[in-house]
C-alpha cells in the first residue's frame, strides 16, 4: 500500500446514539471503498486492515453481504458497512460502530435471521463493543495471521430462496442444498439465446431422424443385405432414431416436460424437474439415457465383429452365432444403468433443450454415468477399430503380393475409415464438451448466484459466466453421430433399389 498520507474531506454518517471520540492512527492510510454494497455512502474512503483482521476489502466483504442482502433494517447497510469498512476520516481516523447501533440492528433482523438460518457473525457480537458510542480508534499493524488466512476462505455456501423451495421429504437437492429447484428460467442465459438454441436443436433433431430412419427403412426392405458384421450398424441407427425422436419431442413441448409449474400459494416460481416424480419427465428421460448409451455400446460391438472378420479371420455365420451375446451386452448394460439412476433418482430437467436427461446439475452423476461409459466405450472401440485395421492392411499386403484383386478390400477399408471418423470426431468432441462443463459448472453456478443473489437476497459471490456455443456443440454432437448411418447404407445398390421400386410403383398406377 502507499503509505503517503491521502487527506479527503468526507462526511461521517453516525447512528444518533453514537457520539465520535478522535483517536489519531499513523501506520496506515485511508483508501476508496471497492465494496460495491458500501458504495455511495455518506463517506467513501476506508483503512485495512480493520479491527476485524481483514487483510483486504474483498476478504472483508465475504461474511457481511449475506446479511445485507436480508434488507431486514433501515440502519442494516450503515452499521455492516461501518463494521467492516469502517470510515476514514481526513485526519486518517477511524469511526468503528458502538453497542447501540449494534444492538438496534440485531432486534430489526432478528427475525429473518432465524427464518433463513443465518448465523449473526461473531465478529458483529455486540458485547464486544464495550463502547456505547462510536469511538474513533488507533489502528496498529497487523500481519498476516491463521486467523486472517482462515477469514479469507470463509464460504457462506448457497442459501435456497423462497421461490425454488419445496416442500420438505421430496428428496431433491440443488446446490448442495436439500428441498431446493433449479429455476425453469435458464440460469445462464438470456431468452433470445435460448430461442435460439432450441430451434438450433430441433433443426438438427429432424436431419438425424430422417437419416436414421432412412438406414432403418432401408434394412426392412432388404433385410438379408446387411448381414454381420454390418448389422449392428442398423441397430446403432435405430437408437440414435429414437434419441432424436426425444429432443424433437423437447423441442415441440417447450419446458412443460421438463419444468414444473409456478405455485402462486407457495409463492414458488417455475421450477425444473429435479427426480422421478414427474412421469412425463421420467418416461423421457429413460428413452433418451437408454437409447444413447445403447446407441454407443452398439458402435463398439460393431469395432468388435469388425475385430473378429478382420483381425481373427470368422466368417459372417461365426460372428452371426453370438449375436444372442451381443444384443445382451447392448440393451443389458444400458438397462442396468437406466435402472440405477431411477433407483438413485438422478432424472434432470433440461431447460434448454426441453428434454430429461441425467447430469445437468449432479456433477457426480454426470462422471459416473455419463463421462465414464463414453470414455471407456470410446477407448474400447477405437482399440479394437485399429486392431481391424491393421490386420485389414496385413491382408491387403499379402493380396498385392500374390497378385489378387484388392478392389472391394480397398472399398470395404476406405468406407470402414469414413464411418469410424463420422462416428468418432463427434463423440470425441462430446466427451470434450462434457469434460470442460463438469471442470467449469460450480463457477457457472456462482455466477448465477450473482447475478441473482440481490433479487433472493442470498449472498452475492464473483462471476465467470459460460458460453452458449459450448452447449450448442454437445447437443449438436450428440445428434449428430446418428447420421453417419446413412453414409453406409446409402451406396449405389440402396438408390437402385429405391428407383426401382418407384419405377415399380409407377408402373403399377399406370396399369
């Protein structure tokens, strides 16, 4: 600090019981006031250290905004504003509050401070003003002590406001607080982003279903066509069918789903869905996590039969045999972790895309049930994808040197490559997206409470507020890994086929 003496001629507002006494300090001088709740007062130059052992303004301000925010006195701003950053005077002497302007606060807020829990702060004991009126102080210095470091780091935590509480034994937690929602009104982001957003994401719901159901209605009709190991790739695109079904689904509901409605008796606001108690959102949610999980575990048993007709050298009946092991290991281990999180009552509302999903707000559900199968489906698949390919490229060698035909080996590597990376880039940028939020989320949230905090009079902590491409590419990769389907199945056999049968069509409306 500069210790060149600063004289400012300000004015001292004191609580009418509070008579000033002037006491000279000469170790430290006045400085402004940066505690924006302390700004605009009858004065505007403070000293620190205070009395209290805060070291810095933003150190000081950390156990007394909570209580300003209660508005629950008159003098309430005044007497916290001048106990924690107390008044400087021209003549660099300090002004600290007395007992009576304490104890006048304290009755005022008595009240609220039982209904919301709050701890009065032990530094505000008004026993500890002996004086009766404001007496103005010698400040000595103060270094950095335990007690100043563990003031630093002093956390009130989230308080849950009056309009997102519920009622008790509903076994929702937000926060880290218990009976408590998240508002239906998107924490991070204004209405015009989140319009659009939502048509951002039905947009791109409608091209992934019509590609999945294009690969999907193209099995039908020639259902011996695509035998193993292709097949799971039809089943890949009957998940990822249905995983876009469900955010069309969120895009035309808007939040009715996913957002429980405003109660005018509670005084609560609209809040998301938080737990199984709501059936539409329950039933949208097990869709979605099913179908997106199942959806990935069919890509690596794809890479897995790929493994086998490649790498071990089976024949399309060897690999057709297990396909009973296979449909269970894809709708069994996806099932279990359905079932888990509706026995842990993990089902999230999404106010921006409108659907129920899982790891929204739970940053642990989001490492165990989402980041964690991806990554390990991810690692597994690729491993096995480049095994295939490596023996694929063995097998092209030993063709080029006896002088065979490697033109559908080429063909069948190359369209290998294009569908791996169609799949892959997307679901590795997923994990990224995912991976970057679940790093990110609690200082996204205390920007929220920041910005809130004045309105629900909860404490007001720093902000870093997220950025709206982030989501919009994890919903975009997340729709758009079902489209590569229609990269395989869309050769020039399909399109002969379907102008073929139009033909047909045609000719039979002609008769």
């Amino acid at each position: 600090r500069d210790t060149t003496r600063i004289k400012v001629a300000i004015y001292i507002h004191i609580h009418p019981s509070c008579l000033p006494l002037t006491l000279g300090h000469s170790m430290f001088t006045c400085e402004p006031i940066t505690i924006y709740r302390c700004q605009n007062l009858t004065y505007n130059m403070t000293f620190f250290p205070n009395k209290l052992e805060h070291y810095d303004q933003d150190i000081a301000a950390v156990p007394f905004l909570p209580l300003i925010n209660l508005l629950c006195s008159p003098e309430v701003k005044t007497f916290l504003c001048s106990a924690f950053v107390p008044a400087c005077t021209e003549s660099l002497q300090i002004i600290p509050p007395c007992r009576n302007h304490c104890e006048h606060v304290l009755r005022d807020c008595e009240k609220l401070i039982d209904t919301f829990g709050i701890t009065w702060p032990e530094e505000l004991q008004c026993d500890r003003n002996d004086q009766q009126s404001s007496e103005v102080l010698p400040v000595t210095s103060s270094p950095v002590t335990e007690k100043t470091l563990q003031t630093a780091v002093k956390d009130h935590g989230f308080w849950c406001p009056k309009q997102l509480k519920i009622l008790a034994g509903h076994d929702a937690t937000f926060l880290g607080v218990s009976d408590c929602l998240p508002p239906c009104s998107n924490m991070y982001f204004k209405e015009d982003e989140l319009i659009f957003a939502k048509c951002f994401i039905g947009v791109i719901s409608i091209f992934c279903l019509c590609a999945t159901l294009f690969a999907f209605l193209t099995f039908l009709i020639d259902v011996r066509r695509f035998r193993y190991p292709e097949r799971p790739i039809i089943f890949y695109a009957v998940c990822y069918s249905v995983v876009s079904l469900m955010y069309f689904v969120g895009f035309i509901s808007g939040n009715s789903i996913a957002c429980n409605k405003a109660d005018e008796k509670l005084g609560t606001e609209e809040t998301v869905v938080l737990g199984a108690q709501n059936k539409g959102c329950t039933v949208l949610f097990m869709l979605l996590y099913f179908f997106t999980m199942a959806g990935t575990v069919w890509w690596v048993i794809l890479t897995i039969t790929w493994f086998l007709a490649a790498g071990m050298k089976w024949s399309c009946e060897a690999i057709e045999q297990k396909a009973v092991w296979y449909h269970s290991v894809a709708w069994g281990i996806p099932g279990i972790l359905t079932i888990m999180l509706l026995a842990l009552n993990k089902v999230e509302g999404d106010n921006i895309s409108g659907v129920c999903f899982v790891g929204l707000y739970d940053l642990n559900a989001l490492r165990y049930f989402i980041l964690m199968p991806l990554c390990l489906c991810v690692v597994v698949g690729l491993t096995l994808l480049l095994a295939g390919i490596i023996s694929l490229n063995h097998v092209r060698q030993v063709m080029q040197h006896d002088g065979r035909n490697q033109g559908k080996l080429k063909k069948f590597m190359i369209r290998i490559g294009v569908f791996s990376g169609l799949y892959l880039v997307p679901l590795v940028a997923l994990l990224g997206c995912y991976i970057y939020e679940q790093a990110l989320r609690t200082t996204w949230e205390t920007t929220w409470i920041y910005d809130k905090c004045q309105g629900y009079y909860i404490p007001c902590p720093n902000q870093v507020p997220p950025d709206l491409s982030l989501f919009m590419m994890k919903y975009l990769m997340t729709l758009i890994v079902g489209i590569p389907a229609v990269f395989w199945v869309g050769s020039r056999k399909t399109w002969q086929f379907f102008l073929t049968s139009l033909n047909v069509l045609e000719l039979d409306r002609a008769g």
